[in-house]
C-alpha cells in the first residue's frame, strides 16, 4: 500500500484521508491550523440545484451524485443532516425573475424545481416576509460543516508539520493556496457570513434574492424549545487582500436575511467571519494528477506522485464525500484515468 501524506486539514483534506485510511493506506495529514479555512465559514449547504447557474451544468451533476452519497457518509461520522429542502425566493418582481430562470434551466437539466406562490411558500415557511413567489428543491439539504470537520477530525490525526519519512502520493487539499507550479491554478474569493443563534429559526435552507443580491439562510439542527444557529452569507468578492469582513458586505447580509425573514431581528449575532473560498478559472475543482513539474521547496522528494484536490469554490462541503473516493480511486489505481472535467491537467 502506498504511503499518503495530505496536506490541508479542511473537510476536502480530511474526506480524502478518513477514505484512503478505510482503504488501509498509511495516512499522514499535514496542517498548521486544521479546519481553520473555507471549512470553518461554510454554511453547509448540500444544494447542488441553488447553486448552479448558465455554464455550469457539469457541476450540477457532480453535485447531485455527491449529495447522493451524504446521507450514508452522515450516519457514519454520526453527523445530523437537515433535510427538508430548500426554499428559493425573490422578494420582489425583479428578484422572482432570477427564481424562475434558475427554475428553468433546473427543468431544462431534468432537475426537480416546484415552483409556488408567495402564500405557498408562506404555509411552508410562516415566517418569511412578503416574497412574491419562488421554489421547492425538495431533494437539497444542509449539514453543519464544523461537526463534520469535528467528526473526521478524531477519526484522523493531524500534524503540524509533515514526518521525517519519504511518501509515495502526496494529496494537496489546501483550498485556495497551491504551492509553485501550481499557485496560479487557485485564486481567493473571499465570502463573508454572519451567525446568529435564536428561538425561531426557519424551518429549512432559504435561499433568496433581495434587490438582486443573493442571500442565504441556514438552519442548524436543534433540539425542541432550544435556540438554534442559524447561518447568514454569503458576499462574494474579488480581492488580493487578507479574507476580512467588511462593514458593506455585513450590512448587505443582515438586511436582506431581515426582509426575507423579519424575525431573525430579534436573533443574537454570535460570529461575523470571512474566509477566501478556493477558485478556479473554469469555476470546476483540481482533482487528480498534479500538472507536470514539483512544488518549490516544500515537496517530499522527487519520488512521490502529487494529487491535487482544490479549487472547489463554493462546493466543498457538497463534494467532500466525491472528492475523497476519486482521490483514494486513483491512489489504489496510478494507471486510473481522473474525472475528465475535473483533471487539473486540463489548465496545462
């Protein structure tokens, strides 16, 4: 069996490892700070339908087979998900108009989208506001990216800094950083969201427009009667500074989630945090066999196979299970063709 060392402890890094050790590969996982990055702001959505748009089919359907596998992977790191599905809305006409064009490339793709009216989605979800109408992804779901992170996390051991020992694979799952040849592969986008804990939360995942700026809205799973999290994001921006929240993307995120839903005012904020969700440029993620040449310095040595699985953007909680079983196939397997849309070859 081949030795492994992953780099990056994220829930992408962490997916590969817990799948490559149930495969008996000897696993060393590398990270300063595990589950510090993406991981840790993610709001967990399992909702390949929300978030697909024009030119990126492919992505729908990686999706949709990956959420396919979160159920099993869930109950076997002992991690709830939230189903119920997900609520798309538009607060007013304009906003309805992105609800329904999403609707119909989902029916164009063969994918599930119900549309209703606004008093339909009120009787689904009472307390949202006065949305003119949306849809029902009744297949989509959310999981809490922390816990799961938690969960592989002591089913794996993380190191700060990699073994005196040589490997023969090397996996880099280090989100929005490569190291050279291969930094420019990735660039940081960098998202902002808000937590809030309170006593009546909704129901399920909203996802919705106001004034054509996309906000969502993530319940965690709770107990009856307790205050439950709920997430807020996402802002999306281009930057070359450090990931930090700004005061007009804050600002952005609460007043849409307060029209969409007018009794998160009385919510506690716990967190507002910002954290660079790794891009590519075709917006599909890096997984498979690195492009030619070695990383500058930080390599093993000249005798391992390097595999890349970055760049998942917006995705990664949602692909994490995927990632790691065509990651562990191609490590069990070096002759093994990659996922042809996702080979990090095809940047070369």
């Amino acid at each position: 069996m081949p030795r492994v060392r992953v780099r990056g402890a994220g829930i992408v890094g962490l997916a590969c490892a817990d799948e490559l050790a149930r495969r008996g590969h000897e696993v060393e996982v590398v990270d300063a700070r595990p589950g510090s990055g993406a991981s840790r702001a993610a709001a967990g959505m399992l909702s390949p339908s929300s978030e697909v748009w024009h030119g990126e089919e492919v992505l729908l359907g990686l999706g949709a087979e990956s959420r396919a596998a979160w159920p099993a992977w869930a109950a076997r790191l002992g991690v709830p998900l939230h189903t119920g599905g997900v609520l798309l809305v538009g607060l007013d006409a304009g906003d309805l108009s992105q609800v329904e064009r999403q609707a119909a490339l989902l029916t164009r793709l063969g994918a599930a989208a119900e549309p209703l009216g606004g008093r339909e989605l009120r009787r689904l979800e009472p307390g949202l506001g006065r949305v003119t109408g949306g849809a029902l992804l009744r297949d989509d779901a959310a999981v809490d990216p922390r816990a799961v992170v938690a969960a592989l996390h002591e089913r794996v051991e993380v190191h700060a800094d990699p073994g005196p020992g040589p490997c023969d694979v090397e996996v880099w799952a280090t989100g929005a950083w490569l190291p050279r040849p291969w930094r420019h592969l990735v660039r940081g986008v960098r998202g902002e969201v808000v937590r809030l804990r309170c006593g009546d939360p909704p129901c399920r995942t909203v996802r919705g427009w106001v004034a054509g700026a996309p906000t969502y809205v993530v319940p965690r799973p709770g107990s009856p009667g307790t205050a439950v999290e709920v997430v807020v994001g996402a802002t999306s921006e281009e930057h070359d500074g450090p990931p930090v929240p700004t005061l007009g993307g804050v600002h952005r995120l609460l007043d849409g989630a307060r029209l969409l839903l007018p009794g998160l005012d009385r919510a506690e904020v716990v967190e507002v945090l910002a954290r660079d969700r790794p891009a590519t440029a075709d917006g599909l993620p890096l997984v498979g066999p690195a492009p030619q040449g070695r990383p500058d310095g930080t390599g093993p040595g000249s005798g391992a196979r390097h595999l890349l699985a970055a760049g998942h953007h917006r995705h990664g909680v949602l692909l994490a299970p995927l990632t790691a079983r065509l990651i562990a196939d191609l490590v069990d397997d070096p002759a093994a063709d990659p996922h042809p849309a996702l080979d990090p070859r095809r940047t070369s």
